[in-house]
C-alpha cells in the first residue's frame, strides 16, 4: 500500500491510498456488503456512482457460503464481480453484538452462530485466515470492540486483549509464505479503550510500536452521547500517525463524518445510506425526506433537483412514494442508488473544499442542513 496526502486545510486531509486493485481517494466512503453484495446494488452500478472500495464482513462470510468455498471460487472479489479494491472487518464487532452468544477467552472468542446455534471458536489467527483467503485487499486486525458504559478496568482489560490479538494478526501474516496465497493484504489496527482518553493513547501507542499499514478507531457509535464521541475523535485523530490512513469505523452520519475529517480522519463505512434507503428515508441537498409522507402523492418534482443520480433523472417524489408504498423491489433499488450517489458525491465535494480550502465554509453549509429539522 502506498498512502500519499496531497492537500490540507488545517487539520483535514485529502489523500490517494494505492492497491493492487486500484486507487482509493481520500476522505473516502466505503458501501458495506456485509455478504458479498452492497444490498440492491449490482457492482457496476456502484462503479457508475463512484465507489472506489466497499467493505465485507468476516464473521458474515465465515458462515455462509464459507471462506473456503469462496477461496475456491476464485476469491470474494471474482465471487462478486468486483474488481475494485475490498476491506473486510475481523468479525469483532459483530460478534460483540451476539453479547450472551458469545464467550471472550486469552485466545479468542468462542460463539453461537446466529444462523443456526452452531458453535465456532475465532481466534487472531483464524481471523487473519479467513480474510486472507476472501483475498481482501484491507484485513482489520481482530479486536474485542469495548462496550458503552464500560468501567475504567474492563476498558483497560479489553484494550490490553485487542493489542495482544493484533499483535498475532502482524505475526500470522508475517509468517505466510508468498507462494501459499495468491493476494495478501494490508493490515490496519484497531485502537480501543472505551471513553477514556490515556487508554486510547496508550493503545494507539502499542499498536504503532507493532506497526500497521493503517490506524483505525473502534469502539465508537456504540450507544455514547455525541459529545462524548466528538471529544474522542479530536483528541486521538491528531496523535495517529499522519503517514498512515485513519480510518473511523462503522460512523455514517453525515454531521459525524464532518467533525472526524476536520479533525483529519480518512475513511469511513456505514449502513445508514443503505438501510434508511429500505426504510423510506432519503438524503438529499435540502436535508432529509421520508418517502411515504402524504404531500408526496402527486408531486411530479425528482428527489432532489440539485442531484444528478439515475434516480433523480428519470423518476418523481410521486413514483417512489407508490413504489415503497407498493413494498415494490423496485423501490429499494431505486432509493439506494440515490442515497449512495448523495454520499459518495459529498465526499467528492468535500474532498474539493478541502483542496480548494473552503472545509469551513463547507461543514458550516452542511452543518444547517444536516442539523434543520428532516423534510417530510
């Protein structure tokens, strides 16, 4: 992996991340596919609305279909037709979200599995396993994602596990012999630590002392009050390493995303685009819509007249209020290519205003928008 940083304005960042698989620009927004596939979205449509990367889950894939089915197809990138560059998560967070499932040990993390009640066990080295086989092109170390509350001694008992883990991650990819995969990827670290700030200093410490291509936050967006996440973001984004990408993991709302790329982080994924647009609920240069509200009965006008998606072009508020109403596929598909495109194009803008050095003028534009009370 090659990380350039072409421009600042104060502490936001703009930058080029290079892979075998193509080119990421930064501060980049990744489109989940939990399972192989960015839900309603065919590859080429995702290539057609910007995306550079998308994310993939290891715990999910692990299940079903397996990682070894999908390393004999080929890898998750021909089992999907998508030939861009992938990151996989280890499986942390979603199995700290099974909570009674599961059963945290020095080694690793034993679970039912949500499918069926059938017990695994995954270890650092399993994880690493599984996503070298996936052939991804970003692993993540595997961490234990602390919770919220979390007491001031299990935050430091959890951070002490995540970096003995991912110190296990660098050593099983170290120890691969080239010949023995095809692709093997770049391997960020997870800082932990809770709310706690000398933990999540001292856990960004020992994971730079093991050295990673990447840095990453965990542990956020997990139930704490926004002024208790922002206070995070600005104290441990300017003690990352600034050569290195800076990613923010599983933060998708736009106000969020402002405050974490003014404070100089770089990558970011989340379901929120995708999951509102099943539920009705849109993004647009006007502030929010919920699809279903009555005024939209007979309005002719598009989504969102300022946006140039396939959506936008070709359909009115009118139809994809009958169409979600009607529980049409059709909606689902329509409403997602919207809310992606909305994403990825306010990351390009913001990635102009950062180059232009307008960021200010940019967040506090958006910051009256995103912040007025949602439209319908």
């Amino acid at each position: 992996m090659k990380f350039t940083l072409k421009d600042f304005d104060e502490k936001a960042r703009t930058g080029l991340i290079e892979t075998g698989r193509g080119q990421i620009h930064t501060p980049t927004f990744m489109p989940v596919g939990t399972q192989g596939t960015v839900k309603a979205m065919s590859p080429d449509e995702l290539k057609e609305i910007g995306a550079e990367i998308i994310l993939s889950n290891t715990y999910h894939l692990y299940l079903r279909p397996g990682h070894e089915i999908i390393h004999q197809l080929g890898g998750l990138h021909k089992f999907m037709n998508w030939d861009k560059p992938i990151l996989t998560d280890s499986g942390g967070f979603q199995i700290y979200s099974l909570s009674s499932l599961r059963k945290i040990t020095e080694d690793g993390v034993e679970f039912r599995s949500h499918i069926d009640g059938s017990l695994h066990f995954l270890s650092p080295e399993k994880a690493m396993e599984i996503q070298v086989s996936l052939g991804s092109d970003i692993a993540m170390a595997f961490d234990e994602c602390t919770p919220y509350p979390a007491e001031y001694d299990y935050a430091m008992k959890s951070l002490t596990l995540t970096t003995r883990w991912a110190r296990s991650c660098k050593q099983f990819l170290s120890s691969l012999q080239p010949s023995a995969f095809s692709h093997q990827p770049f391997l960020f670290g997870i800082i932990q630590g809770g709310m706690y700030k000398d933990l999540r200093k001292k856990s960004l410490e020992d994971l730079v002392e093991i050295g990673f291509d990447g840095y990453a936050a965990g542990g956020l967006s997990v139930g704490e009050p926004k002024e208790e996440m922002y206070d995070i973001i600005e104290f441990i984004a300017p003690l990352m390493p600034e050569n290195r990408p800076r990613y923010l993991m599983g933060v998708g709302d736009l106000m969020d995303i402002l405050v974490a790329v003014e404070n100089g982080f770089d990558m970011f994924d989340c379901v929120m685009p995708t999951r509102n647009a099943r539920n009705g609920t849109l993004f647009t240069s006007r502030g929010r819509i919920s699809i279903k509200r009555t005024e939209f009965k007979a309005d002719a006008d598009p989504l969102d007249p300022d946006c140039d998606c396939y959506t936008c072009r070709n359909y009115s508020k009118a139809y994809l209020r009958h169409l979600f109403l009607s529980k049409e596929i059709l909606s689902m598909r329509l409403n997602t290519i919207h809310n992606l495109y909305f994403y990825l194009d306010f990351f390009r803008k913001m990635r102009e205003a950062i180059n232009s050095g307008t960021f200010k003028e940019f967040k506090r534009y958006w910051s009256e928008i995103l912040q007025a009370k949602a439209v319908g």
